[in-house]
C-alpha cells in the first residue's frame, strides 16, 4: 500500500471540517440512466423519518439527522461517528419532471429518482423533402446526380 498525500490531506480537511458545529455534506453520486436521473446520497447509521426531501421550484434539497444514543457516563477511546444535521441541495435545471420524483432508502444509501420530462428527451427528428412530403430515409446514399438536385432546391 502507497502513502498518497492527497488523500491524507484530504483525510485531515475532512477530519477539521467535521468536527465544526453546524450541517455536513453527504457524499453522493449522479448519474444519467436512459429517461431519468438517479442521485445516490451515502447516510450511514440515520433513522429514515429524519430524511426530508424538498422541492422548490428548481431546487432539490435533501436533509438527514444523525442521532447517536448512550452518549451519557461513556469515556470514549475513539469517536468518528459524529451526530449532526446533513444537507445537499441541488438545482435542477430545465427538463426534469419534478412531480415525478421519488425517493428509496436502503441499507444506509439514499437513491432519488429524478425523471425527464418528455419534452427534454431525446429525439429523432424527421426530415422531409422539399420536393414532396415523403420523408427522406437519413440511411439512405444518394447518387452524385440526386445531390446536386438536391442543393439547387436548397439554394432556390
């Protein structure tokens, strides 16, 4: 195993930052799977009734509480696991179907689903000649002769 000093860097900011007061980031990943979005938020150890997921407008906002119980008359050796409010809020941008998304929490991971509107999927776009209303076949090769046709009715 390798000493990488980034991430050790990164270990020790984290380490600082966590142990401020106020809201923590939660670890998520987001990716584009065919017609929808699916955003994967970590949230290790948190009662699924304190996760509230909010939209307004374009903005998605997600927020979790971590309790830790028996806390009291314990002389702690290590504690990592820190207890604290948790909040990412995203924008959503245009095209997406905010009354269509949903929410799954299992085993510690949080999965939103955000789906796109039909509107904002893609599409083929249909082409047709300006010769007759026949649509033309994107596939199909044309001869030299049919080419220049074609760009005199282009320019005209």
């Amino acid at each position: 195993m390798s000493f990488d000093p980034f991430r050790e860097l990164n270990r020790v900011a984290g380490a600082l930052l966590e142990n401020r007061p106020g809201l923590r980031l939660m670890p998520m990943d987001l990716y584009r799977e065919k017609d929808h979005y699916i955003l994967s938020a970590d949230l290790p150890g948190i009662d699924p009734g304190s996760v509230d997921i909010d939209v307004d407008g374009q903005l998605l906002t997600i927020r979790a509480e971590r309790t830790l119980h028996g806390t009291e008359g314990v002389k702690w050796l290590t504690r990592e696991r820190e207890s604290g409010s948790f909040l990412r809020q995203l924008n959503l941008g245009q095209g997406i179907d905010t009354e269509g998304i949903s929410a799954r929490y299992e085993n510690g991971v949080l999965n939103v689903m955000i789906p796109v509107v039909e509107r904002a999927k893609p599409r083929k776009i249909e082409i047709v000649s300006a010769d007759s209303s026949t649509p033309v076949e994107s596939a199909a090769v044309e001869s030299p002769a049919s080419a220049t046709e074609n760009q005199k009715a282009v320019e005209a």
